[in-house]
C-alpha cells in the first residue's frame, strides 16, 4: 500500500514533525517505515488516537504503540475548494476524510482521499492507507493518504 514516487502534496508545506516532547514520534517514525502504528492501553486495552501520555479510559500512563492495518472506513468528509496555506492555492479542490479504523476499537483519523477531487464520496466506503514518502526532505518524513480499494 505505498507508492513512493506519488507526491500528492505540493512543497513548501511545513514539514510534520513530533512535538518537542516527542509524544508522537513513534507516529511519524511508523509511517517512515511504512506502518500505521496507534496507542494501545496495556492496563484496558482501550485504542486511541491521537497520541496522548495517558490512556483516555482508565488513565494509566504510556499507552503502547501497536502496529494496525492501514484499511478503515469513511466516518465523515470534506470537500475543500480553498487553500488552507499558500502551498496550496492553485491545488484545490482536494478532498478530507474522517477514516474509522473498526479493527482498532473504531478509532478515528483525518486525512487526504486519493484520486479525482470531484469524485463522489460515500459515508461507509471503504479506504486504504497509502504512505506517501519524503526521504529528500530535511527531516525526512511520510504521510498517510487514503484510497478506494
């Protein structure tokens, strides 16, 4: 599920980085690596995105980072005509999707859907997880895309 010769982002975006506290590096070291890792609570097994110290259930402190499939269900979307940074202007529209992943505990995340910016988009489709790699870029990094399988 990765294709790293697709950019789908212009440059001169800020590059995503962890926090100074470092709370989200093993997020962003995980899609580096091609794998889509997210907080696990060893104490009540609860799943949880995005990062925290502590598990949002039970409250026992550094939830676990577990390895999940990168394959989800669209929750929500969005269709943005407007550029939300100068990089983007002349780039839009593009469309966001809200990805329930079911098999981790029905955790939710945001990001990009693949493919024509005018396509019709269904609540319930099933996606898949692309990473898209940036090793030229200082700090290197890769993102999570997603596509209609």
């Amino acid at each position: 599920m990765s294709n790293p010769s697709t950019r789908y982002l212009p440059a001169g975006l800020p590059i995503p980085v962890a926090e100074p506290d470092g709370l989200s590096a093993p997020y962003w070291e995980g899609l580096r690596q091609g794998k889509l890792l997210v907080q696990r609570c060893g104490r009540c097994n609860n799943w949880q995105f995005g990062p925290e110290w502590l598990c949002h259930r039970c409250h026992a402190f550094d939830p676990a980072w577990t390895e999940v499939e990168p394959r989800g269900r669209i929750y929500s979307w969005e269709r943005a005509w407007h550029p939300s940074h100068a990089a983007l202007k002349g780039h839009g529209p593009y469309i966001a999707v809200l990805v329930e992943l079911p098999h981790a505990g029905g955790i939710r995340m945001v990001g990009n859907l693949l493919g024509d910016p005018e396509q019709a988009v269904a609540i319930g489709a099933d996606v898949e997880g692309v990473f898209e790699h940036h090793p030229e870029q200082d700090p290197p990094y890769s993102l999570l895309q997603w596509r209609r399988p």
